[in-house]
C-alpha cells in the first residue's frame, strides 16, 4: 500500500510536466511570431525623435527630440486630419457597434434552421469579400453615368450623384458600406454569447408572461452584457485607429478635405515624400491617442460595470 501512495504524486507530476510541455509548445510558435514581427519592429520608433537619413541609419541619423510631434501637432494640416480622423471614427463607432449586437439578437430568436443559417451565410459572406474588391464594385455601382444606382436614381427623376466626388456623402458611404460588409462576423462572438443564455429563465419568463422583447431585454440583453462591454472597450480604443487601405482607395482630390485621415498622412508624408521622421511621430501620436482610450474605457467599464480587460 505505501508503494502505491508514493507512486501516484510521482504520477500526477509527470502529467503536469507533460501538460505544461504541450501548453509551450503550442504558443511557442505564436510567441516567436509575435516577437519577431511585432516587438523588433517597434524599435523604429526612434525614428520620430530623429532626423532620420538612409545613408546615415536610425542610429547615425541625428537626434531632434520632440520636434517632429510639435511639427504635428502645430500645423494646419495637421490639424484638419486630427479633426477627420475623430469624426469619422466616433460617426463608425456609433453607427457601427450596436448592428451587429441587434442582428445577433435577431438571428437568436429566429426558429426556423433553415431560414436561421441563411441569413447568417448571407450576411457573413460580406467580410470576405477585399476591400480592394469591395471598393471597385462600389465605383462601379456609384458610376455617375453607367452606374446602376444613378441609372435607377434616373428614373424616379433624380439626377446623377456623384457619390465619390460630394465630400458631404464619403463618410456616410465609408461607414455603411464598412457596416454591411462586417456586421455578420461581428455578431458571431453575440450569438455564442447567446447561445449560453440559460433556458431557465427563458422559461420562467414566458411562464411569468414576459413577451419576446420583455425576454430579450431582460434576459438575453444582461446575459450577455460583458461581452458587449469588452467589445466597447475594444471599440473606442479603435476610435483613432483607422486603417488605410479602404480610405486611400476611395480618396479622390473631391473629397479630400474630410477623407484625409491620420493613416493616409502618415502615408503620404513618409512613403511619398520621404519624411520618415514626422510620419512616425504622426503614427506613434495616433497610437499613444488609442492606448490612452483603451486604458481610460477600461476603467470607467470596470467602475460601472464591474468588466474589464485587466
């Protein structure tokens, strides 16, 4: 009997090590990338407090301090891109966040299966489609004379628009054609969510006689409130953090006054005209910006709702 007793720690040890070993290995690969591809690299960030020369390096470039970031902050143009990029993030952000919440909801109370996974293929398909792909087909849907829009605006007798060219319409266009094309993906980690609800108090609410929406926003809604918080969290912090690739494909000298954004600067000023050091005080601005906003929603969420990331 004591031999058995001494062999079963040695035993439950050797499961241990063996499961901290496959733990290792699994995120190891992850780990590496991470570091190589993300951690190495933010070493040039020294570049924004450097007159930074090819020929001389980032280490032989000389040291300028902040003068880039009061550059940045000070010019006019820099100015109008602030003011751009907050504006359209905050119209994304509002516009954007409760769609996929309500679409997700919807989809949980639909019954039929059939009809249920329908909709879902069809609004999930959207967000495989590249942006680069998606931005042609809206070119040529928008065409101000072969477009099938305009063509049908035309018959009901409204003229021509040119939709890429009226700067009053690019950020309702940015924003809502980003919201069709991503609000199926978005819902998925909601419908998870809901799919944990418990069937409990499903049922006592219809025995109670709580009526379809009385369940969804008293039951469903509470269920899955800290996920709906920690996707704020992550919304806000992206308020600053627009990316490039689907504005500078839609910019056009019409509407640059309200689709010059941090990314695109930033894009301009250092690849274009080779200004790396104020184009990285630019992005490493933009960044500083959405920490800031992520650590301070994160903590107002933690106050009132008692969730948050950390």
């Amino acid at each position: 009997m004591k031999k058995t007793s001494a062999t079963v720690p040695a035993v439950k040890k050797n499961n241990i090590k063996n499961s901290n070993w496959q733990f290792w290995a699994i995120i190891a690969l992850p780990m590496i990338y991470a570091f190589v591809f993300a951690y190495i690299p933010m070493g040039g960030i020294i570049i924004a407090f450097k007159d930074y020369s090819i020929r001389k390096g980032i280490m032989g470039s000389n040291w300028v301090g902040l003068k880039y970031f009061k550059q940045f902050l000070t010019s006019t143009s820099s100015v109008t891109v602030i003011k751009n990029t907050l504006i359209l993030g905050l119209y994304s952000f509002i516009a954007s966040f409760p769609v996929p919440i309500l679409l997700a909801l919807g989809i949980n109370e639909v019954k039929n299966r059939v009809f249920k996974k329908t909709v879902q293929m069809v609004t999930y398909a959207p967000y495989f489609i590249s942006i680069v792909v998606l931005v042609g087909m809206m070119r040529q849907m928008m065409d101000p004379r072969t477009g099938i829009i305009n063509v049908l605006l035309q018959k009901i007798g409204v003229g021509p628009v040119n939709f890429f060219g009226d700067a009053s319409i690019f950020r309702s266009l940015y924003v809502w054609s980003g919201i069709w094309q991503t609000m199926g993906y978005s819902s998925i980690i909601y419908v998870a969510a809901l799919s944990g609800v418990s069937l409990e108090l499903q049922e006592a609410a219809i025995v109670d006689g709580a009526t379809r929406l009385k369940r969804i926003l008293h039951v469903d809604i509470p269920a899955i409130m800290p996920t709906i918080v920690i996707m704020l969290i992550f919304g806000c912090s992206n308020i600053v953090s627009i990316g490039m690739d689907k504005i500078f494909l839609m910019q056009n000298d019409l509407n640059a006054s309200v689709s010059e954004v941090i990314s695109t600067f930033v894009y301009k000023i250092g690849v274009i005209n080779s200004n790396f050091g104020f184009s990285t005080a630019a992005g490493l601005f933009q960044s500083l910006v959405a920490f800031i906003l992520l650590v301070a929603v994160n903590k107002i969420a933690k106050k009132v709702t008692e969730t948050s990331l950390w």
